[in-house]
C-alpha cells in the first residue's frame, strides 16, 4: 500500500515542485489498485494458483508459470485491472 500510494504522491510532489498539491482520487486509485489488486489478488494468483502447474524449478515448469504469466495473468487482468481503476 505504502509503495502504491506513497509513490504516486512522492512523483506528483517531484514533478510539480512549484505548487505543492496532491490529487487524493488519484492517489486514493494507487491505494486500490496497490492494495487490493497487487497486494491481495496477486497473492492468491502466485501462491495458490500458479503452484497448481507444478512446484519445481526444472524448466518445463518454469516454462510454464512463465508463460501463464505472460500469457494469461498480464494480458487478461493485470493490465485491464490497471485501466479500469485508472478509468475510475
């Protein structure tokens, strides 16, 4: 949360350092999309799901946790998850 938040405000701070004013619908969209998508569904994507394909480190399994992330979980609803809190 602090990383999703406290970065988007550190940034907006940085880049207008003249005026000192920090958008709190935008920073409060950080904090959901940190904060429950990142930190909550990600967790149970990457611990509880993703280890169903196998848990060891030999290629084909490292294959295929790869390409279900780059495949599947990126493309499909990390990045649309990212537009739509966006767009609120």
């Amino acid at each position: 949360l602090k990383k999703a938040m406290g970065g988007d405000m550190h940034d907006t701070v940085i880049a207008n350092k003249k005026k000192f004013k920090i958008d709190l619908r935008r920073s409060a969209m950080f904090l959901i999309y940190g904060g429950l998508y990142q930190g909550c569904a990600n967790e149970f994507l990457y611990n509880s799901v993703l280890p169903r394909l196998g848990t060891g480190t030999d290629w084909r399994t490292v294959g295929k946790k790869v390409a279900a992330d780059a495949f599947g979980i990126v493309p499909f609803l990390c990045i649309p998850m990212a537009y739509l809190v966006k767009g609120l």
